[in-house]
C-alpha cells in the first residue's frame, strides 16, 4: 500500500439550486397581492419589464360534472427552463376576474373579497371605504391637551400619550416617564390625571379596573360597593358572585344592577378611534359552479400582467455601448424574460393545485362543512404528480372565494376521524362543526365533554374525550365549568 501523495478524478451527481430557481421556488408560496408588490419592484430594478393590463382572455380550469374523478386536459404551452415541479404537458388558463366569465356568481364575495368587475354595488358605493382614517387616538388626545394643559405640562401630556396603546392604556410606568424626563413623579401624575378627564372616558388607565372606575366615576355611580366590586374583578371572572356579594355588603339585587352597568362600559375605549383599519381579504382565486360542473379561475384584478418591453431593447440594443453595458442590457432583457415565464408557470401551478383540490371536495362546495372529506398534501401531491413541498408552497397564504366564502386553502387539508360505525373517515373540520352546533344549542343545560362524546358518537363520530376538549379549545369554546358562570354572570 503506498503512502505517496496522489491525484484521483471521480464523478458524482449533486442538486444544485440556481438563484433563479430558488426565486421561482419562493414565488409559489407568495399570494396575489405580495405578488403585485414583488412585480413593481421587478418593474423599478428593470427597465426592460412593464406591468400591464390586457384584454387576452383565456378559459380558465373547468371541472366537469358527469366526471367528476377527471378534469379536462389543459393547454399545452411554454415552461421556464429551470422546472419547479410542473407538469409541461398541462397548463391551465384563467381570466381577469370572475365577471369576465358568464353566469352570476352569487355569494362569491360574502367574506370581503372583490371580484375586480368594477362594478358599483345596487345599493350605491361604500362611503366608508373613503372616510379618513387619518385621524387617530394620539391625535385625538393632543388636540384635547392643546387646550387644558400649561406649554410646560404639554411637554409631559405628549409623552405620556406616545405611551397609550391602541386600547387606550397606558403601557409604560411613570416612574419610567418621570426618570426619562427628569421631572417629579407627581408632576407627571398630575398630568395623566388631566388626561384621564380626556374623551374617551377611561383613556390613560394603566389597567381595566382603572378603565372601569374613570367610567363609574363619569357616570357617577362610584361608590363603595361599585369600588369593592372594581377591586375584585378576578372573583367576577371567575363567577363567584357569593363571595362578591359578602364583600361589597350588597343582596342579589344590588350585585345584577353593578354587573349590569359594568356591561354597558367599555374596556378598550381607544379602539373606537383604532391604529389601522382592518384589511379584507382578497381571493387569489375563485371557483363557481356551472351548469357542467366547476369552474376554478385566478383572481387576475390583483395580478398585473407582466410585459417585456422589446421595442426599448431594439433602441438600447442599436444605440453606442461598451461592453459593460452590452452584458448589462443582456442581463436585464434575459431576467425578463425569465420572470414572464416564471408567473406565467406560477399562475398554471397554482390552477392545477386548486382544480384538484375542488374535485376531491366536491361535496363541501355542494352540501357545505358537513361533508369536508380527510385529505392530506401528499393526496393532492400524489394526485398531480407533484412534490409535496410544491403544494405546500401553493395553498400558503392563499385564498378561495366561493358560493359558500371565502376559505384559506389550507382550509381543505384536515386529519381524518374514524367513523363510530366503520364507514368512511370524516374530517376534524366536520367534527368541530358539530362541536360548535351543539355548544350552540345547548341552552340552559350546560353540556360537558363527556356528554359532547356521547352526542358525537351518537351522530357516528368515534371520538375520544381529550379530542373533543382540543377541539373545543380551538374552537375558543370555553369548558362547561367556565361556560356555566358565563350563563349565570348574563342572567344577574
């Protein structure tokens, strides 16, 4: 055996993932809007690349009805040439939004998503849609304190209302503030006292019992049975109203008129001039039935088209430039090249994914929750002959507007629970809907897990008890405990 030194030459195969290929991957798992907004930045970095919109319609994925186990062979087109796991042999074609298909749509829209049609409602336009939501808690309080407090004190007012959340609290301790400011803990307690007298009552509280008492004491229902009720506000969560009722020295009459009242103050009273206006959701997608079955179609009014501008290149391409320049405007024109191709195959990948996932549950968008089928990523991957990492990236962050709402995609992939009777397996989904009609309806009588089994297993869930008390958390259903001292804190 020699010892020498040596060079030998060997083989071997290894996945190498290009930067571009790593970028088309990350496209998948972006929705239509991130889409939208990774596009104008493409748009800025590129000179060659202009977003645009186009009249080109194309037939979007149809789901045929007399067969639901196949779908109709989709269009042949061009692939990008690094694949991210797609099937060259198919591609799918979808329209601009869903009025450009006919037919009605009714209900598509009911969980606040747009169909892009333009249309105005019949009931004339959302004027709050163009209310200013400018104007914000902060501000609310400073124009208040611009005209109570001294110049000197709207120093210490400012920076206190910099410390109120959303809700109206305080969040920092004054301590803090006083050490920051290099003023007396006093002057400062002076001052959030003024600005406690501010509109909304029981702004600058620094806990809810604070928040409650600055609204008793606006109201001028602050005494001390009302004091010692604001001071005990864990008992009254809890339920225990005997207990209350020997503190606060009051009878049963006394304690529902306290409780009562406390209902009608609000715990976060910043919230009605609230930070930021709640977003509605868009759909990446829609799908609606037709008098042969499913139609599945890209939401294209939150997806500009993508165009690369030749006619520059020609201009740029013929004018003076060195070699700096001429790779430069070759790099450029092949990015975007790469990035019509990639949205366009995003867009196809996307379609096929969401096809498949309507014709495995059918029965949902028919009959509705009830019917939710068990079905896993690998189901769909296997189906599609795709990755599963693929359709994992393809249904995040994603949305589907049908007759029935608007759904996560992620919505449509549950565990699977053994049917009581040894049928077919239904899904988690189905269970929690009816954990959730039969809480709903359980009035006076307050149902306890086992007794949920019992009802479950009697509608041919086989179940166990630890399931349904998972579920019923994950529901935000309290125990029967906590849902009986609910019932009796709304009947005092």
């Amino acid at each position: 055996m020699s010892l020498a030194p040596r060079l030998d030459l060997r083989q071997s195969q290894s996945l190498v993932m290009t930067p571009q290929l790593q970028q088309a991957i990350k496209l998948l798992a972006l929705s239509n809007l991130e889409i939208e907004g990774f596009i104008a930045e493409e748009v800025e970095r590129n000179p060659l690349l202009e977003a645009s919109q186009t009249d080109e319609v194309v037939k979007p994925e149809r789901i045929e009805r007399e067969e639901p186990a196949a779908a109709d062979e989709l269009l042949a087109g061009t692939a990008p040439a690094e694949p991210i796991d797609v099937d060259y042999a198919t591609e799918s074609h979808q329209q601009d939004s869903i009025s450009d298909g006919g037919g009605s749509f009714d209900g598509a829209l009911s969980a606040g998503g747009s169909s892009g049609s333009g249309q105005m409602p019949e009931d004339g336009p959302d004027l709050d849609a163009f209310a200013d939501t400018s104007y914000c808690l902060a501000d609310h309080l400073l124009a208040q304190a611009g005209t109570t407090v001294s110049a000197i004190d709207f120093f210490i007012a400012q920076h206190l209302i910099d410390q109120i959340d959303e809700a109206g609290y305080l969040t920092v301790p004054l301590l803090d503030i006083a050490g920051r400011l290099g003023i007396s803990l006093a002057r400062v307690e002076g001052v959030l006292a003024t600005i406690q007298t501010f509109d909304p009552t029981g702004v600058g509280a620094r806990d809810l019992a604070e928040c409650l008492t600055l609204q008793a004491k606006e109201a001028d229902r602050y005494d001390p049975c009302m004091a010692k009720l604001l001071a005990n506000l864990d008992l009254l969560a809890r339920g225990d109203l005997g207990r209350l009722k020997r503190l606060c020295h009051c009878d049963d009459e006394d304690m529902a008129d306290m409780v009562r009242e406390l209902r009608a103050y609000d715990p976060k009273p910043g919230c009605r001039y609230g930070g930021e206006p709640a977003q509605a959701v868009v759909p990446d997608l829609f799908v609606r039935a037709t008098g042969s079955g499913w139609l599945v179609e890209v939401n294209g009014a939150t997806l500009p088209r993508v165009l690369v501008n030749r006619r520059y290149h020609a201009e740029l391409s013929h004018g003076p430039q060195d070699k700096a320049a001429k790779a430069w405007l070759s790099d450029c024109l092949a990015s975007a090249n790469w990035l019509v191709k990639a949205l366009d195959q995003r867009q196809r990948t996307i379609v096929k994914v969401a096809t498949e996932i309507v014709k495995q549950q059918q029965a949902f968008f028919r009959h509705g929750v009830a019917h939710l089928k068990p079905m896993t990523l690998r189901q769909i991957a296997d189906a599609i002959e795709m990755h599963e990492s693929t359709v994992s990236r393809v249904t995040s962050n994603k949305y589907l507007s049908c007759a029935r709402g608007m759904f996560e995609m992620k919505y449509f992939f549950t565990s699977a629970i053994q049917a009581a009777d040894g049928g077919d397996a239904v899904s988690a989904q189905a269970v929690k809907s009816a954990i959730r009609a039969l809480i709903a309806g359980e009035g006076a009588k307050i149902l306890s897990d086992d007794t949920l089994v019992e009802l479950l297993q009697a509608k041919g869930f086989d179940i166990a008890r630890r399931t349904v008390a998972k579920y019923r958390e994950a529901l935000g259903i309290g125990s029967s405990v906590q849902r009986r001292r609910q019932k009796t804190l709304e009947g005092a």
